[in-house]
C-alpha cells in the first residue's frame, strides 16, 4: 500500500507538470471565452443575432474536456512515461507492476473528474452571453448528462492506455493529438463492433441482429442528446474499465524491460 501512495503521488506530481496536461485545462477555457467574446461582440440590434441554448454549450463544453481533454492528457503523460523511461523505473518488481497499473486507472479517473468540473465552471459562464436561453432541461437530467460524460471520458482514456502500452513506443506531438482525436471521437465503440465485422461474411442477418443488439450498449450512446439514459452503455464502460485495468495488468507482468 506504500508503494502505492507513493507511486500515485509520483504521478499526481508528474501530471501537475505535464505540458499535455496543461493543455488539456486549457484548450476548453480557450473555447468557452472564444464562445463569450463572440457573443459579446455581436452587434445586439443585429438582423440574426446570436442565440446560444445554454444545456446544449454546457454538455458540448463538458464533452470536450471530460473525454477529449482526458484523453488527450493521459495520452501525453502515457507517451512522456515510455520516452523517458518512466515505466522502467516504476515497474522493477511485481507489486511495482500492479501498483503502476493502479496508479494510471486512478489517474485517468481523477484527471476525468478534476476536467468534468473544470469545463461545468467554465459552462457556467455561458450564463453571461447576451444571448444564452435555458432549454429547460430538468437538472437532475443534466447532471446526469454530465457525469455520463465523466463516465466516457475515464472508459475512452482507459482503453488508450491499453494500446500505447501493448505497443511501447514513443511519439511525437502530433501523433499523439492524433490518438487522443481517435480515442475521443469513439474508437473504442468501433472495437466494440467487431464481432459484427466478423458476422457480415457469414449471414448479413446475423450482423444485422448484433448492430441492434451492440449499438445501443456502446458508450456512445451515453453522449446522444436525444438517447434516454439507461444502464446498458454505463454497465459497458463499467465492464471495459475492470477488462482493461486486469488486461493491463497482465501485460506489465509479463513485459520485459
């Protein structure tokens, strides 16, 4: 349990200093000023003036940090572990292993969690644009809404921790940001979709059957506006956390340095 704490603090500390990290605060702040100033400066008696549907800005804030922004900062801090060796000094013995492996699943969490509260603060702002209107979405809903989002943002960036390290390479930056658009932009829904591929071949009926039973169970479907919530898609990211977090495990037990 030592090894533990100490290996989280490690990484809470490298992960308050990491450039990618940083951005990933940033590039959300960036956005909702971007969306105020423009608001600000449109001119008031305009023909078509600015109208901005607050919930809808919030969740499209909050998507952009608790998934894209998690993703993107684990990334980096994945990438920044293997190129500098990192992952070799922290993984020396087996409980080294296991209490690595720990320490990221728990640091994509709080890193999901800490981006989800900053962009809801940063939503909040919106209220200030002249032309923001609620869409009277009940707020229990939309709370709802925001932490599915959370929920997303941990499952994506956990499964982009598998693949950099079931590959074990260095990259650069924009390979990097490239991952990270993959992962957001739902990569882990089309691995989901596989055993569906593999049926086509065999009887399209078949395929048909596993499209309506898998599409509404991916992630994804947490994020529609229009989808009610329900337990399926939250019982899958739940699932493909634990599945990833043992893979994982597995691998780093058996990797050699």
């Amino acid at each position: 349990m030592t090894n533990l704490r100490n290996q989280l603090r490690a990484a809470l500390y490298l992960a308050s200093r990491d450039a990618y990290v940083k951005g990933a605060f940033a590039l959300p702040a960036l956005r909702a000023l971007a969306t105020l100033l423009t608001t600000l400066l449109t001119p008031q008696n305009a023909d078509m003036h600015l109208v901005i549907s607050f919930e809808s800005s919030l969740l499209s804030l909050v998507n952009s940090g608790a998934i894209f922004g998690t993703c993107f900062a684990v990334t980096g801090i994945t990438v920044h572990d293997l190129s500098s060796n990192g992952l070799r000094a922290s993984i020396a013995t087996e409980r080294g292993r296991a209490d690595y492996v720990a320490t990221r699943m728990i640091l994509v969490l709080m890193l999901s969690m800490v981006l989800t509260a900053w962009t809801v603060l940063l939503g909040l702002i919106l209220l200030l644009a002249p032309g923001a209107q609620l869409e009277g979405m009940p707020l229990g809903e939309l709370v709802l809404r925001v932490l599915a989002s959370m929920l997303v943002g941990w499952t994506y960036a956990a499964f982009g921790l598998l693949l950099l390290w079931l590959s074990r390479r260095s990259r650069g930056f924009g390979t990097t940001l490239l991952i990270s658009i993959m992962l957001a932009g739902g990569l882990l829904n089309l691995a989901l979709l596989v055993p569906m591929a593999v049926a086509i071949p065999f009887s399209q009926e078949l395929a048909y059957d596993l499209a309506q039973l898998l599409m509404p169970l991916q992630p994804a479907a947490l994020l529609s506006m229009n989808a009610t919530l329900d337990l399926g898609p939250v019982v899958t990211c739940v699932v493909c956390i634990a599945a990833f977090w043992v893979i994982s495990h597995r691998l780093m037990s058996r990797v050699s340095l």
